[in-house]
C-alpha cells in the first residue's frame, strides 16, 4: 500500500473549485442543539461554517471509507486512513446568519514523509470564503493519509500536554452526538458512526470523535469563559485520535496580549489536540 508515485499526487497543486452556499437558519440551530448551545441570533460563530459547502457524491461514487472515491478535488493517495490533521483559520469579516457564501477552494501542496506507523501523505487545501464579496474566513485545511498499522506496533508515545489550564469542560461523546454532527457537515466517513467498520477494518477501539467537532468544542469553550471577545484567528493540529468508549477534557488558558491557548485531553490525561487562538 505505501508504495506509490508521489509525483504523479503532485500534478494536483494548483487543481480549485468554486462552491456556492447559504447560511441556512435551521442548520445553525441544529448545529447549537447538537453542542447543547444556544441559538446564535444574528452572526455564525467561528467554525460554525463547517455545516456549510458539503461534498456531495452519489451513492455510486463512494469508497469502502464512505468519503468520496479519491482522484476528483482531492488527490487519489493510496492509503486507506484518512484524517483532519489540523488548520490555520482567520476571521476577517463576521458571517450573518441567512448570508449567501461563496468559497473558492485550491490544492496548496501533497507532500510525504515516514512515521512511526508507516509512510504518511499530507495534503493541504487553502479555502477562501467570501460574504458579500469580502472575505469572511481563510483556512489553510491539512489532511493525513496513512497506511494502517501493523497488529504489533506499538501505541505511539503519548505527548506532554500545557499545564495549569484555567478553564476544563468534561465531554462525554457517545454515538448521538457523532451522528448528528456527520450529518450536519453531510460527512460519511464511516470511522465516525459504524462501529463494526472502525473496529474491524481500520482497528480503532472505538467511533472516532471528528477532529473539527472537538477544535470547535475548543473555541466554545473560550466564547463560554470570554463571550464578549471575538476571535481573529485559530489554529490547531490534532496529535491522537479520541473516541465515543471515554470521556475527554477541552481545557484553555490566556497568555496574555490576546493569545489564548487551547488543548483536549484524553480521559488518561494525555494530549489529543493542542491549539491556539487570538482575539480582541
């Protein structure tokens, strides 16, 4: 599986599509009923455009995975693991709620190198979404493939996380919440609701919690301790995968001149997502 041109993956720099949508009302309340959040009244907070712009394939044109068959956007990597790495977004202009959205989305790069599991690519995809025809949000979207992993690796080694939070919220997954959030971002990666598929073919323990449901737990978790701040920017980069069988921790803390920083925990205390936030 991990031998494959990477070249012939590079011939999609540069590939973009253009992609229209609408800030729809009831998709946002759903989105709050599913965070156990209030309605927003007027503007989309951040990370909330994820319900919008869904890939959108027939039934026919699906893999074993449940995403789309790999080779149109996205490049055909041939590996079978398939996960949000991380992100770098800003905020430029606030979204209305009802807005009509326009993204334009382009292959930034495909590069591989080797971990501890195997060979690994990582692609990168750089979104520009404009409202009103200004630009609203950027995101810079990295994605790993990977090859699954031999039945006697190892765990990798787990990594050090901040200490002294000064915010901590307990989340407790299970499969409503993963459900109900593959359905509003119209995601059918299959590791997120299909208990047999995860645990039998791709051998995790458990539903994985997606990578963007817990970075947007992370910014809630600052718009509940700063609710009159307003973020500029946002990174994060997931280091290991949590799931629906424990509960995990969203924790924060500010540093100072606007900067927060943000981190999960698994329910060994050990760290899943590590991030970074502005604001003002």
């Amino acid at each position: 599986m991990s031998d494959f041109d990477l070249s012939l993956l590079q011939q999609w720099i540069g590939k973009s599509e253009n992609l229209h949508d609408v800030v729809r009302p009831e998709a946002v309340a759903a989105l709050a009923a599913t965070l156990d959040k209030p309605v927003p009244d007027r503007l989309l907070p951040p990370l909330w455009h994820w319900i919008n712009f869904w890939s959108v394939a027939p039934a026919s044109q699906l893999g074993e995975d449940g995403h789309p068959r790999r080779g149109g956007f996205l490049p055909p990597v041939p590996l079978p693991r398939r996960m949000w790495a991380g992100g770098r977004l800003t905020f430029p202009e606030p979204v209305p709620i009802g807005a009509a959205l326009a993204r334009t989305s382009s292959i930034l790069d495909v590069k591989d190198k080797t971990g501890a599991t195997g060979r690994l690519v990582f692609v990168t995809v750089r979104h520009e979404i404009r409202c009103g025809g200004r630009l609203a949000v950027t995101e810079e979207h990295d994605i790993v493939y990977r090859d699954m992993p031999a039945p006697d690796a190892p765990p990798p080694a787990p990594r050090p996380a901040p200490a002294e939070a000064k915010w901590s919220r307990e989340i407790t997954p299970d499969p409503v919440l993963l459900f109900r959030y593959s359905a509003l971002t119209f995601n059918g990666h299959r590791i997120h609701y299909d208990r047999s598929y995860v645990t039998e073919v791709e051998g995790y323990p458990g539903l994985v919690v997606h990578g963007p449901l817990i970075a947007t737990l992370l910014i809630e978790l600052l718009r509940a301790e700063l609710p009159a701040a307003r973020v500029k920017s946002f990174s994060f980069r997931a280091v290991s995968p949590l799931f629906d069988i424990n509960p995990f921790s969203v924790c924060g803390r500010p540093e100072g001149d606007g900067r927060i920083t943000l981190w999960a925990l698994n329910h060994r205390g050990e760290l899943a997502m590590q991030a970074e936030a502005t604001i003002e």
